[in-house]
C-alpha cells in the first residue's frame, strides 16, 4: 500500500477556465479583455477537439459510512466495506448487478459457501471488545477488493466526542485516525493508492483508489466544518473532500455528523447544520495541466457528482419506539435459534415492548391510528403456521405479504424525517438516495445482531445513517423547478394587483396559449435537451454516467450501536490523456500564437490528419506535409478530407473562399476540378455555397473535401504529368491575412487513357509495376510523367488489358446466363437479356443503380488492371456474378473511352468511312463477307488496332449468341414475332433504330441484339468522322456508317 500526501500538486481539464471569466465551458466572457479573451479562445479550441485526448472509463465506486460509537477496536471490522462481509442476507433485500459471467460465477460460489459462515449465537458468544466481530467464514456477498476503482468511507464518532476533553481538544488527534488508516491498508489489494484524507475530532474521511484511477485524480483538496457547540465546534459538522477526475469530472465526498435528539427542536438542528455545512465549504481553487488557476474556490454546489454520507441523526417522528422495536425485532428474532440464550433474549426484549404497549393502550382513550397500523403486523410467533409449512404456490411476494419485511419497512418510511425534509424542501433539496430495503442502523446493543436499545433509555430505531448522492443534472432541474414556482407566484401576484378584469384576460391567454406560435424563440438552450437519460453534462462539458448498484446494511457488525452502511456505484467517466492534451495544445497554441494580431480578426484553419491505417496514408510521410494530403489516388478512387475553420480571435470574423491563383493549364475558381467543397454550419446539412460567412468568436465551420476523378480526360493528364496534384485553397479573412492551404496526393499511374501503342509496351505486373521501377518514383508526390514512353520494349501483340477484360466478360456472360435459371424463377422474374437489347453494357439493364457503389467497383477493377491481379480478388465477397459483369462491361466502355486513339483510329476510320461511302453510291450490292475482308485488310494496316478489334468484336458476337440462345432456350415463344417489342429496344435510340428487320424472329431479336450493342459501343471504340461544321444530317449519316460497320462483324 502506498500513500501520498493530500496536498500534492493536482490538476484539472484547460476548460475550468469558466471560472476564470465566469462562463461556462468554451464560452466567452461579455467584456472583450484581450488576455482573457485570448486564452479562452486557446481554451475553446482545445476543448473542441476533446474527443482527441479524452478516452472514457468505467469503474465502480464503493461509499461506506459507519458510526463506531467510540467502541475499541471497531477499526478491527473494516472488512465489513472493503470485502462486503458482515451482511444477513435475510434482514435485506440486496441486489448487486454484476457485469461480467466471471463475476457472476464467483457470487455464486459465495454464496454457496454461506452454509459455512459462523452463526449469529455463535457469534454473538465471543463478541469481545477490540477483537474483530464480523462472522467466521464470511465470503462477503457485496463486490470488493480489485473490483471496486474507488474507496470512499466516512467514519463518525472514532473518539467519543460526548468527552469534553475531546470537544475542547484545540488539535485534532491523529493517532486514532492512524489505525482506521492501518486497517484499511492491510486489507485493501496490494497496490492501491492513498487519496485523501480529512479528520475532524470523532470524523474521519478515507479515499483510496487503484493505481490506474489514482493517476487520473489531480487537484485533490479536504476541508472541515464545525456545528457543534456555538455553531463552530467540531463535535458535529462534516469533513469534505474534493477531487477532480480525470481532469474532466469533479467529484464531492460529504462525511457528517449531524445534530442528535429527539426533540421538537432537534430536526430543526439539523437542517441548519446540513445547510452550514453546504454554504460553509470551500474548496482550494483548481489548477489544470496547463497552469490556469481559478480565482476563487468552488463549494459543494459546483460538483458534477456528489455524495453525501454519515449519521445524519434524523429519526422516525410520530410513532411510539416500542411499536418500532417490536415489530421490528419480530424480524431479527428469525436470525436466531429461540431455543439458545440469544435467542430467548430476543423473545424476551419483545414481549417487554408489548407489555409496554398494552399499558399504553390502556392509559388512552383512543388508538392512533399510525401505531394500531404497525402494531397489528403479526408475528411468526403468534401464528400457528411456520415457514416451511406455507404452500410454495400460495406464497406471497415480499410486496404483498402484510407479514414481510418489506412491507414493514414500508409502514415506517413515511415517517422518516429526513424523507419529510426533503419533502418539505427544508433540506436535502435534490439529493437522491437508492431504496431502503434494510433495517434501521441505530440503535442496537452492541454486540448483537437484531437487539434493539434494551437501556433504560430504550431509544427509538431509527435510519440515521445515509448515504445520499447528488448529480449537476439533479441540482439544475431543482433549481429549475425552484425558478419556475417562483415565476408562476410572481404572475399570480401581478393578476391579483391588476384586478379580476386582468387577472381575466391573463387567465384566458393562459388557455389560449399555443406552445408552437407562442413560444419565445431566443429560449435559452438546455444542455440536457439532447443528452439521454441518466447523462450527466460536467461543468466541463463532458457526458458521464452514474447508476447504483447496491445500497445494503451490514447488520452483522457488531462492535458499535450503530451497523455500518454501503452503496456501490456503476460510474463511466471520460479521462484526459495528459500526454496527448499537450500535444493538442501545443498545436492549437502555436496556430493561434500565429494568427494572433490585437483588434484583428483572427481564425485558425486545423487540418483533420486521416487516419494511418488508410490505405496510401504514411505516418512517416518523408515531406512532413502539414496541409491536406491526399495519400495516394487512383482512378475513381473515393478520398474525404475535412478543415476545420475557427474564430480564435476576439472579435467576428467575415471569411469566404476566394479564387486561387492559378498557372497556365490549371482550372479557375477556388477548388481545383479534382477536388469538390462543402461546408457544414453546424446544422449537419453540406452546403456549396462558398460565400461570404461571419463567426463570432468561439464559432466554427467544417470544410468537406471530397476527391473521386471519374473524368478521363483527366486522369489522361495525370498520366501524363500535363496535370499535377498540387494546389492550394485561400480563405479570405476580411481585415486579417489570408490563409493558404495546400492540398497535394500522389497520383497513381493508371493503364486507362493510354493508347493501344502505349498498352502494349506494359509488362505483366501492370503498369503500377512499372511506376514504382521508376527512379524518381519515391520522391514524386504529385505526377511526374507517364511510366511508359517509346523506349519501353513492346511485350503483347495487344493490350495485355484488353485480353483480360474480354476474356472475363465473356466468361461471366455465359455463367450468368446459364445458372439465372438455377438462382431465379424466369416466368416472375425475367433476365435483363431478355428486356433489355444490349445488356449487359446500357445503362437500363444494369442491376445496381447507387452510382456511390458503381464508382467504388469501378475504382477496384481498376486497381485490379493496374497491378495485374485477378478480378475476384478486388471485388466485395458478397457481390453476384451478374453484378461483377455489369460492373466489367461498364468499366469495359470507360477503357475504350478513354483510350487514346480509341481501337479504330481516326486515320484508319477516314479510309473505311471513304469506302463505305463509295459502296453507297455506287449501288453495287457486296455480301458480308467481301465487306469484312475489305476492311480487315484496311486494319491490318495497324497490326495491334486490328487484334484488339477482332477481340472485341469476337467478345460480343458471343454475347449476343449466348444471350440469343439462353432466350431461346427458357422462352422461345419471345423469338416467334419480328421485330422485337419496343419495350425491348428501348436502349438503341430513336433515331438509330433499324427500319429493316428480318423476317424470322429469331434473326430479328439477333439483329436487334447487335444493333444495341453496335449503337452503344461505336463511340467508344471509333474516332474520327465528325468534322466541326458539319451538319446534323451529316452527322447522323455518319453514325450511321460506324454502326452498320460493327455490325458487319455482329451479324
């Protein structure tokens, strides 16, 4: 066990510096003082960046309280808090919600071990001062030792404070307190740390916590209140404890020792010492980590959670005690065997009450009705039935059993004082305490289990010792509340001087009132408006939780006249990671240090850093690059950077993005093409409007940058190094200097744009390949030119891309086709080959319609061409086969697109469309075959152009087989009518529809197959033909050509 000193250095989260401008966290203060403002503006910043250096933690917190009545060697029982020992399970509803299997399992085999524990008579026979009382072989029924994150215990009377030598005692006498602290150390788990502690006279407070939760503990600060003789002594009072956890949560611990008796006089007693002790304690100011201090000291108001503990003394009012002690000990006595000594002592205490109540009863007229309510309560004794003799199944529940304890100790609770308090608002006001399912801890004999007062003075049992809790939820929903009662007397007030007239018109506003149209719209804000139920929102502004778990009297300690109580709490926190907060700090410091010009506006621009495990992202980039850095980009490849923009300074600021400067070839405006902005108020909603916004300080706004290069043309530029990814943003700052953002990514080579000359000079491996051979490759972070030039060494006869996408498509074609069949029933749900001419390359057929989700596929067969992989591998596991098609054949017309010099050059183009022409004029009638032979002899003027038309070609004839036979083959009767229905042509458009069809079906639907594909495939394959100045007739004719050219290799 190790301690430190209470008075260590401590520290608390940068935004308690609302105390120090009297804001609350992240605000500003009215008055613009330029030191205050600045800082603050430091404080805000870092504050919003919380979620960076905050990681939230659960602990559970154990609160004890124990009034050892002066008793020698009580310290001897401490095992009653740390280990949960000492509970009568039977005496006690108790109910502890454990968290995880292995816990549950170890209370199990606790309590299966309780046939083993010590007896009460047992027990009770060796009870001797300054020897341990607790039962032999107590496995202890609450969770303890390493489960419990922190210990709090508040101890009254460890002196008898009744002595005058002790009141009058000008010191506090730390001996005695030196062994509760001994005996608490020796049973708590090795390891756990010393908190604090706070002695005043008779009252000891004691926090301890393991070592992870000690670490977070800063600005721990105690103090005493005296309300004892003349309001100041310190024979009662309380001694306080403060600590902030995790520099994000204050955290209040109350031991008090409130005024005793009985008389008129003495409740009012202790309301006032309760509110002596709230108004007179102060704590020591709070410093955080980074060396602000508070002006003045918080009090017990200003906690996030509090706990109020100890002998509050305040008793049951208007009910005689002998009721109470024999109702009650015809509970206890079922803990004892009648037939032992203890036992018939018992017996005997009980039928002393009842004989003092008949002499009551006999000396009054009339009965009160509260005690005849009490005093009619059965006991086991005077009926004939004993437990073992009730029927299971007629058997009450504790709630309904008019004999049970639980309904007992629910006569009795309406006559607890502090309840009535509360009530009553005199004191208490928003404390909650957990349910009373327990006994009364005071008073007994000592010694004994169940034995009430048997002295002469035979005192009234009474729940003396609590155990409260308070929340900053709590407190501010009394207060509110408060306020609201105040308002409505006020108007009341006013509707009473105004007269019944106005007091009339008010009344019927009242009804008329409509919450929607009436409201007032500058209502002030509720932080819990959004915060789910059993939040709690700090002072600090953070989310924590609290929930308890179990409140139980430990009725089996027996070294005192009172029986110790505990309460566990279920408590997650958000704890400060200092190391990172000064890391956070530094940076937001050093930007605002930066941007910081007195009377000038002054904003501060945080680059959101991506996260290292993204893919292209290196936290050990070689250039440090501090603006928005892209990683690496490829082609149709989704990227999402975010800004930050923020007022730091203390007066509004006007921001709007301008138009960069740009160089020859660059795209105007504020953003390059390659990269799209929005904005985001706050509101959650993305905006493009870029124009002009004003902050006021402390205010921000989130820039979304988004990156998808989805246009070829442009990726043809990055391939070529025409274009390079590296630009800049400029935020105007109207009256302040601008700030310039630089935005840079390295670009991926990609094999989509190039020409067929230059595809077949890329090895296997994929052009990425050959990028990363490149000698500069690892010092470009933008684009350095294409990897392939005319040097490079030819290695296929064609695209080595070519043959992988043809091939693949052709596969998946006929894969689909076959098993639709199997995975589908065709007569509800038809293939797309079926109604759409020209699947599976237009649009209409294609089964995924997200174009998010199409551009992401798009972007992984990509990678797949460029790094020479196989398609399957690139793809999700859970996408179909037909899905992977559709996605290929739309990425198959993108590549042909692309491709510079497309597979019919325009210079090959010009002397087929010439020949073409020529055919039309002169009349002369060639059959198919002569005009393939003719124009594959035109193409094999370019060797590679003409292997990849034939692949293409050879590709589609086999679709259109494929599809025309898997028709055939599930729906023949579709083939028998010429030409196909025009829900079936709706692909081709209207004006390149055939005007010709063949007369058998079959050859129709064929036809019309090849012209779909032909109308969709001839502009991404062919260039050349349309010459500016053309005409539309011109134009069309033309298009007309190219169509009737590829279907001479389809048909």
């Amino acid at each position: 066990m190790s301690s430190t000193k209470s008075s260590r250095p401590t520290s608390t989260s940068s935004s308690l510096m609302q105390e120090v401008v009297n804001a609350l966290p992240g605000g500003y203060p009215e008055s613009i003082q330029p030191p205050t403002s600045n800082q603050q503006s430091l404080s805000q910043a870092v504050y919003s960046r919380r979620s960076e250096y905050t990681r939230p933690k659960n602990i559970k917190i154990k609160v004890g309280t124990w009034n050892a009545a002066a008793y020698k060697g009580a310290e001897k029982d401490i095992a009653w808090f740390v280990d949960g020992k000492g509970i009568a399970e039977g005496l006690t509803d108790l109910t502890v919600e454990d968290e995880s299997e292995s816990q549950d399992d170890a209370a199990s085999q606790d309590r299966s071990s309780l046939d083993d524990r010590e007896g009460v008579e047992d027990q009770e026979a060796r009870y001797k001062k300054k020897k341990s009382t607790l039962p032999k072989n107590d496995p202890g029924l609450l969770p303890g030792g390493e489960d419990i994150g922190l210990y709090l215990l508040g101890l009254q009377e460890i002196v008898d404070v009744n002595s005058a030598a002790e009141a009058l005692r000008p010191y506090t006498d730390p001996s005695v307190g030196q062994k509760w602290k001994s005996e608490m150390e020796a049973h708590l788990p090795r390891g756990y740390k010393f908190v604090a502690e706070q002695q005043l006279i008779g009252m000891l407070l004691l926090i301890y916590a393991t070592p992870d939760v000690a670490a977070d503990i800063k600005s721990v600060s105690t103090t005493s209140v005296g309300t004892g003789l003349m309001g100041y002594m310190g024979n009662k009072g309380a001694v306080t404890a403060r600590i902030v956890l995790g520099e994000t949560t204050r955290l209040v611990f109350v031991n008090a020792h409130l005024a005793a008796g009985t008389d008129k006089g003495a409740v009012e007693r202790r309301n006032w010492d309760y509110g002596q002790v709230m108004s007179r304690t102060k704590f020591e100011p709070i410093s955080d980590s980074m060396g602000l201090s508070q002006n003045i000291g918080e009090g017990i108001d200003d906690a996030d959670f509090a706990f109020f503990v100890g002998d509050l003394n305040y008793r049951l009012e208007g009910i005689p005690g002998e009721d109470v002690r024999r109702l009650l000990m015809l509970h206890t006595r079922n803990e004892y065997d009648l037939s032992k000594k203890q036992g018939k002592k018992v017996d005997k205490e009980i039928a002393r009450n009842q004989a003092s109540i008949e002499r009551r009863r006999e000396n009054r007229t009339s009965t009160d009705s509260g005690v005849s309510q009490v005093s009619t309560v059965r006991s086991r004794e005077d009926d004939d039935v004993q437990d073992e003799d009730i029927d299971a199944e007629e058997a009450l529940d504790a709630v309904d059993d008019p004999a049970s304890l639980h309904t007992t100790l629910s006569s009795l609770l309406p006559h607890d004082e502090l309840h009535q308090q509360q009530k009553a608002r005199k004191a208490f006001q928003g404390w909650q305490e957990g349910p009373i399912t327990f006994l009364p801890t005071y008073k007994y004999d000592a010694g004994s289990v169940g034995v009430f007062d048997s002295s002469e003075k035979r005192r009234a049992p009474s729940w003396c010792d609590r155990i409260l809790w308070r929340t900053r939820r709590d407190m501010l929903s009394y207060e509110s509340t408060i306020a609201e009662e105040e308002e409505s007397k006020r108007k009341d007030e006013e509707m009473k001087n105004n007269g019944m007239d106005e007091a009339a018109k008010d009344e019927e506003m009242l009804y008329d009132y409509d919450p929607d149209e009436d409201a007032d719209e500058s209502g002030s804000y509720d932080e819990y408006d959004d915060a789910p139920p059993g939040t709690v929102i700090t002072k600090e502004g953070f989310a924590d939780e609290i929930s308890l778990e179990a409140y139980v009297a430990h009725q089996r300690v027996l070294s005192s006249d009172h029986k110790p109580l505990d309460a566990i709490f279920s408590f997650k926190y958000d704890a400060v990671v200092p190391e990172l907060k000064s890391k956070i700090h530094q940076e937001v410091a050093r930007e605002l240090d930066r941007a910081e010009n007195e009377g000038r506006p002054n904003v501060t621009v945080v680059v959101d850093r991506p996260h290292s495990n993204e893919e292209g992202i290196s936290d050990d980039d070689p250039l440090k690059f501090e603006g928005v850095w892209f990683g690496e980009v490829r082609y149709a490849m989704h990227k999402h950077r975010s800004l930050t923009v923020a007022n730091t300074g203390q007066v509004p600021a006007t921001v709007y993005f301008i138009d960069r400067p740009v160089g020859p070839g660059q795209h105007p405006g504020t953003s390059p093409s390659w990269v799209s902005m929005k904005i985001d108020d706050g509101t959650g909603k993305l905006s493009s409007d870029l124009s002009k916004r004003t902050l006021e300080p402390g205010q921000a706004f989130n820039v979304e940058l988004e990156l998808r290069i989805l246009d070829v043309s442009l990726a043809r530029q990055f391939n070529e190094g025409i274009k390079s990814m590296e630009d800049i943003l400029v935020l105007r700052v109207e009256n302040g200097r601008d700030h310039f953002i630089p935005l840079r990514g390295t670009w991926l080579e990609s094999s989509l744009g190039h020409s067929i000359s230059k595809l077949i000079r890329i090895p296997e491996g994929g052009i990425r390949k050959l990028q990363r051979q490149r000698p500069d490759s690892s010092k470009s972070t933008a684009s350095a030119g294409s990897a392939i030039d005319d040097e490079t060494p030819v290695k296929w006869s064609a695209p080595r891309e070519l043959f992988r996408l043809t091939e693949v498509i052709e596969e998946l074609t006929i894969r689909v086709t076959a098993e639709w069949g199997m995975l589908h029933d065709p007569s509800t749900q038809p293939p797309p080959w079926e109604r759409f001419a020209g699947w599976p390359f237009v649009p209409q057929s294609w089964t995924c319609k997200d174009d998010k989700e199409r551009h992401d596929r798009l972007a992984d067969i990509v990678e797949a061409l460029d790094t020479d992989v196989s398609f399957d591998s690139v793809f999700p596991s859970d996408i179909s086969h037909i899905e992977k098609l559709e996605s290929l054949a739309e990425f198959f017309i993108k590549f042909l697109s692309a491709m510079d010099q497309g597979i019919v050059p325009k210079d090959i183009w010009t002397q087929l469309d010439a020949g073409l022409i020529k055919q039309e004029k002169s009349k002369l009638a060639q059959s198919a075959e002569e005009q393939r032979t003719w124009a594959q002899e035109i193409l094999s003027s370019a060797p590679s152009h003409s292997i990849s038309f034939i692949l293409i070609t050879s590709m589609l004839d086999r679709i259109i087989s494929e599809t025309i036979t898997a028709i055939t083959h599930n729906h023949p009767a579709l083939l028998a009518k010429s030409p196909p229905p025009a829900t079936f042509l709706v692909t081709i458009p209207q004006n390149l529809r055939k005007k010709n069809w063949a007369k058998d079906g079959k050859e129709a639907w064929r036809q019309g197959v090849g012209r779909a594909l032909a109308s969709t495939l001839y502009g991404a394959m062919i260039r050349g033909g349309e010459e500016e100045g053309q005409k539309d007739k011109e134009k069309a004719a033309g298009r007309e050509r190219k169509i009737r050219f590829l279907e001479l290799f389809l048909l």
